[in-house]
C-alpha cells in the first residue's frame, strides 16, 4: 500500500459530480428519519461542500500511478492480508464505491455474523439509518481527498445496535486501478442515551450474539430466544382463535399488533381480499386473465410516538406495487429476507417520492406469503430499524408460521362472510320490503341478526290487511337455518292468508296451530287485529306463547297485556291467550321478540323486561322509529353489541287526525 496523487480525468469528474448528487439526496433522507443525528449530518454536508471545492480546483488535472502485477506485488499482498486478518480491532476493506471486498475476524464478530456474508455488500447496510448517509459522505471525501477521516455510528448488530467510531483512511494497493479504503472501528467514548437501554448496549470490539453451545450466559440467551418466539407463536394462536366467530378484520390487526410489538418496529400486512379496502371492480380496476388478483395494503403498525402513528396512516394508503419485496413473495409464494437492506426502495416508495425504508429508518426487512394451502392470499411483512437486531433465519421461521395461522383464519372468515350473505339473503325474504301505511297510524319496525353462527334466524313480522281492518304479526321460530326458514315462511303467509276470512286473532291462530302440526318445530307469536275508528284504534291480541305486547301511552305510562296461549305447532288442542285494548291519539303498541329480553352481558345477566321498560320509557314522546332505535342502543350497549339470539320490534302509534 502507499499513496497515489490524485488524478481527475472528464469521466472521472462527472461520476465524481454524480455521486456527489446522489450523496447530498441522501443526507436530506438522513434528516429526516426518526431521531436524526443532525450533527453528525451537518458535519457531513461540510465535509460534501470541501470535496466540491477540491473537485474544482483539481478539474483538468491528470497525474498516473505505479503499475503492478510483479510478483514482488503478489507477496506485498500475501504480507498485507495476513496481517489484516489478525489485527486486533475490526477492519473492513472497501473498494472505490465502498463495497465491501473483505473483513477481519474481529469485524465479523462484531457483527454477529460471517466474513462471507458481509463480503459484497454496500459498508453503509450495516449503519443505521440515522448515521447512513454521514458515513458514506465521510467515506466519500477520505477516497477524494487522501485525508483520514473520523465519524461516529451505529452498526447493526446481530442482536442489537452497537455504537462505535470509525476511522476511515485511503490506500492504494498494487495492481488496482482505483484507490481503496480501510475502515478501522473502535469503541466510542459517548454513550448512545443517558441511562436508557441503549447505554448497557455492548459497545464496538464486543461480543457476539450469543449462539446455542457458547455455554453459560450465551446458552441461556439462546434458550431466552427461542421461548420468546414460541411464546409469540402461542399468543398469536390464542388472539386468532379467541373470536367465538372468525372476523377478518380482527383477526388481521390483533396479527399485525402483536407482531409490530414482539419481533419489529414495523408489520405490513397485504391481502387480495377488501378487509379495509375497495376491491379492483369497485375502484373501476380488471384483473387480466390468469393474472395475479391485485395486492391491497391492509393495515400497518408501528411505533406509537406521533410521527410513526403519522406514517403508518399514510403507509396504510400505499398499496405495494409490482417492483416491491411484498409483491414478489406473494406473485412467487416464496418467502424472503432481508437482513441488512441495501436498496431502501425495497418496500416501494411514499406518495412524497422518499423510499419507504428511508421514511421510517429501516434497516432489516422480511416478508412471507399468507397462504391457505391452495394459493397466496396476501403476505406479511416486517421491517426493523435496528433495536430487534437483523432478522435472521429463526424469525422468518416464526412469521411463516404466523402467516399460515392467519391464512386458515381468513379462509374461514371469509367462508363464514360468504353463507351469513346468504343467510341475510334468504331472511330478507322472510320480511316486508316495506311497511304499508295505514290511516291515522304510523309504524315502525326493527330487526336484529345474531352475532352467533352464521344460519338464518327463525324471528319473523308482517303488517297487513284483514277482513275488518289491518293486523300486525311477530313471531319466532324454535331453531335456525333452512328448516326453520321453511316454517317462518309457512306461519307468516298461513297468518296473512287465515286473516283474510277469520276476524279474531284467536282463530287465526288456531289456523296456523293446525297448519304447523306436521312440523318438527313449534312458532311462538303475538297476533294483533286492528279496528280503526276516529281518534282511535280497538286493538284486539292473541298470544301463543310468546311475550306480551307492551303498550306507552301518551302520558308515558306504560302497560303490558295479558300473557297466555302455548305455542303454535305443539297440541292439536290449542287455545290462544287473548285480551282487548283500546288506543288513543298518542299511544303506542309494541310487538317484540324474546331475544330483547335474553340479550346478556358479560356477566350472563339478561336485559329482562325492566330494562326494556325503562328504554321504552326514556323514549316515549318519540315517533315510533326513535323508541325503537333508543331500545336498539341501550340493548346493543348492555351485551357489547353481542347478540344471542335474533332480535326483532315492531311499533304502531296512534296519530291526531290530518285537517283536510
């Protein structure tokens, strides 16, 4: 090695010129990452602006070098890497674009890792973020210049960060065309944070990450990591399946939550499923023949400071285009991992044109596919900034686990989405459309599907004409699914057709008894005939079993009717409970399902009929459809919006007469 004058040809100026852009871009990257060294960045942008002021005053100049190639060079070399091998601190060997061509013991050991890894990459892939730059405009202006350079920085150790100093010197080597670079790092004077974690960190020249058979201490913090990542894995199985019902949506962000605060500082989770977004069809996209469905951003997390909760909003709204690791594992179904990113577009780019890892200060990076055993279905990505230490193999072993759970999860949340559509489909047969109106008289109706299981629910209404007037219907059916679809649709068109030529809800009821009793399930209902006068109504009910009809009147006071009957479809020998009650100008009638009063809370306790009493009650000046959402409210409040059982309401008020 020796010294070598400068010497700057036209083509060596303007790769000179360019590098030197590409080097002042990164510094304004540098300062604007999570916790910048902005003086370490400041004292790069002046050593940036000396290395412009000696590439002009050095413009048109043109000096050569010695030659090599003899043999007395070959043994120079054999000499000179001996000794580079066992010299007793870390040393790294650049060439003139500082890519590392080889590294000592001493320098792998620091980074955890092997001299064959290291060997070909770019030096800067193992400094954090928030030093990257700085280091590489040092390196920059040590080959420029001949002059040594200082800088602080932060490797990305195998388990940790690690802090040290960096000592940058040029050397030319015999037989090589372009100068070369010896980096020499020892321990920094300057602890990283002032009591915190960081400050314990082992500093440059330390020991390794521990590996299993170091003994002692080193066994145990093998073993430390390995029940870490299990434990990781039983949480995560618990938060999937704890869900009486698998939900997609809950399911993909307890995943992302857990990973984000376990294994890294940032989860990516993508899917081709809408769980937060519109599909390609409704944002006016095709997917081509035979082509991959497209790749949809479901949900990030990161760091909970304000500016991290800033970016992960604005990466939510980024989906991962075609040139991103996160596509190419899900388009190939082959995990990848990144340990030390050297192309910081690696995750794409933010809507402002920086690259996602210079966004938020990521070093190391990972992603796996989410598949269901058939095909991909999205993938999840992690990103470190430094404080997990690089991913390595034993990481991306557990998140492929993870994605794997995850992919039967969705599976069948999406399958359980795809038969409740269904389900909804064949109960809003089971329905009106629409409510008929009725002189004098203003209806409402609600209803409510359980949360549990995904069959149609047996609970049914109608309002409709009879002989003499209107009647209203509610009812419910003993079980769910299509069976006991098949005996809603029966009882509420048996009602409807039985009230065209019987009057009294007592008979058509037994009408119905006597049409069910072939079934295997029984209906309890609640049956009211209405006859319409002036100012008022005569409201004739028959009961079979069910809850009686509640009624509010004007002045709030608040009134059950009679209760009675057995259900319809269980005794050839049926009998309705029967009562009469008349309603003036304000009163209101209401029909309800027995699953009002069985909604529990956390506790098992029912909502019961006080409850409902006291919701009917803070409600009672209200038009009918206001009560009946106040009741839906204080019910969906008390379980946690956790229904048992279906729920369904149906409300009749008296109105003053119009002036004509």
């Amino acid at each position: 090695m020796h010294d070598r004058p400068d010497q700057l040809e036209p083509e060596s100026l303007l790769r000179e010129i360019s590098d030197l852009e590409g080097r002042i871009g990164e510094l304004r990257q540098a300062a604007g990452v999570p916790e910048p060294d902005l003086r370490a960045t400041l004292d790069a942008a002046l050593v940036e602006l000396e290395l412009a002021l000696t590439v002009l005053r050095t413009m048109g100049g043109e000096q050569s070098g010695e030659p090599g190639g003899s043999a007395a060079a070959e043994n120079e070399r054999r000499v000179l890497r001996t000794v580079f091998q066992d010299a007793p601190v870390p040393l790294f060997l650049l060439d003139r674009t500082t890519n590392v061509r080889r590294v000592n013991r001493q320098a792998a050991m620091l980074l955890g890792t092997s001299a064959g890894y290291v060997s070909g990459k770019q030096f800067t892939a193992f400094c954090d973020m928030a030093t990257r730059a700085a280091v590489r405009s040092q390196l920059a202006a040590a080959i420029r210049t001949g002059q040594r350079r200082r800088v602080n920085v932060r490797f990305l150790g195998r388990d940790h960060p690690i802090d040290a100093v960096l000592t940058v010197a040029r050397v030319w080597i015999r037989g090589e065309p372009d100068p070369m670079v010896v980096v020499a790092a020892g321990p920094t004077t300057t602890p990283a944070d002032d009591g915190g974690p960081a400050a314990s960190r082992p500093q440059a020249g330390g020991t390794a990450r521990a590996r299993a058979g170091d003994g002692g201490q080193g066994d145990d913090e093998a073993v430390a990591t390995i029940v870490h990542r299990m434990d990781v894995l039983a949480t995560a199985s618990e938060l999937l399946l704890d869900e009486p019902v698998f939900n997609e949506t809950v399911a993909v962000r307890r995943c992302a939550r857990l990973l984000a605060a376990e294994l890294a500082d940032w989860a990516f989770i993508d899917l081709t499923g809408p769980v937060g977004g519109p599909s390609a069809a409704a944002q006016g996209g095709a997917t081509r023949a035979g082509a991959a469905p497209p790749l949809r951003r479901q949900v990030v997390m990161g760091p909970e400071d304000e500016r991290s909760v800033e970016a992960a909003r604005m990466l939510e709204e980024v989906d991962p285009a075609e040139d991103t690791l996160p596509h190419d594992v899900f388009v190939t179904r082959q995990s990848a991992l990144r340990p030390h990113v050297e192309n910081l577009e690696v995750l794409g780019m933010c809507p402002d044109g920086l690259p996602v890892c210079g966004k938020i200060g990521v070093t190391s990076v990972l992603s796996v596919p989410i598949e269901d055993g058939d095909r991909a279905i999205g993938t999840i990505t992690l990103a470190a900034s430094g404080e997990y230490g690089p991913f390595d193999l034993m990481d991306l072993g557990v998140v492929q686990r993870l994605g794997r759970y995850l992919a039967l999860v969705i599976r069948a949340a999406r399958l359980y989405r795809r038969r409740a559509e269904v389900a909804d489909t064949l109960q809003a047969g089971l329905l009106p459309k629409t409510l008929p109106s009725i002189p004098g008289v203003s209806v409402a109706a609600r209803y409510l599907t359980s949360t549990h299981g995904s069959e149609v629910g047996g609970d049914f209404y109608d309002v409709f004409r009879t002989e003499n007037g209107w009647g209203l219907v509610l009812g419910d059916v003993c079980g769910k699914g299509e069976d006991a679809a098949a005996v809603t649709s029966t009882a509420r068109h048996c009602v409807r057709l039985a009230s065209r030529w019987k009057a009294r809800p007592g008979d058509v009821l037994a009408t119905v008894n006597e049409a069910l009793l072939d079934e295997d399930r029984f209906v309890t209902a609640v049956m009211a005939s209405l006859t319409l006068e002036t100012e008022r109504i005569i409201v004739s009910l028959g009961t079979a079993g069910h809850p009686p009809a509640i009624v509010v009147r004007a002045d709030g006071v608040i009134r059950s009717a009679a209760r009675g009957g057995v259900p319809l479809g269980l005794f050839e020998d049926f009998e309705a409970g029967l009562d009469t009650i008349d309603l003036s100008v304000g009163d209101t009638l209401i029909l309800h399902s027995d699953g009002v009063l069985e909604a529990c809370d956390m506790t098992r306790q029912e909502f019961g009929q006080e409850r409902l009493l006291e919701a009917l009650a803070g409600h009672a000046g209200k038009p009918p459809e206001e009560m009946l959402a106040g009741v839906e409210r204080a019910l969906l409040d008390f379980c946690d919006a956790d229904l048992r059982d279906d729920v369904s309401m149906l409300a009749l008020r008296v109105e003053p007469p119009t002036l004509d």
